[in-house]
C-alpha cells in the first residue's frame, strides 16, 4: 500500500481541518506499530518499507515517518 494511502487509512477518522487529530493519530500508529532499534540499519530511510508492514525503525525513521 503506497504511504499516502496508509495515511489516510490510518486517519479515516478525523476531519480534514483537523490538524491535532491527523498528528495524534499518526503519532499513536508509529508508536504501536513501528518498533524502536538503536541504528538498525544504514542511514538509509525509506517509508515504502513501513507502508508494506516493516516494523522496525531508528530515530531517523521514527522523525521520517511522523514528519
């Protein structure tokens, strides 16, 4: 699923205008769903990876992701 499709799956609730919603939520699916390694991989960041279920990130894939 391409990552705007996911975003918008994951924020189906929220009304358009509503910016706190978009970001609490956003911010709540990576936290639950996205796992935390210190420098699990290069510096290499690509969010097709999270759109496709992979759950595992560091802090330069969380900031990516919620950005």
């Amino acid at each position: 699923m391409p990552v705007r499709q996911k975003a918008a799956s994951i924020t189906a609730h929220c009304r358009g205008d509503d910016k706190l919603c978009l970001v609490e939520t956003i911010f709540a699916w990576v936290k639950a769903n996205v796992h935390y390694r210190e420098e699990f991989q290069e510096q290499f960041v690509s969010p097709v990876f999270y759109a496709e279920g992979y759950d595992v990130a560091d802090c330069d894939d969380y900031s990516m992701l919620i950005g």
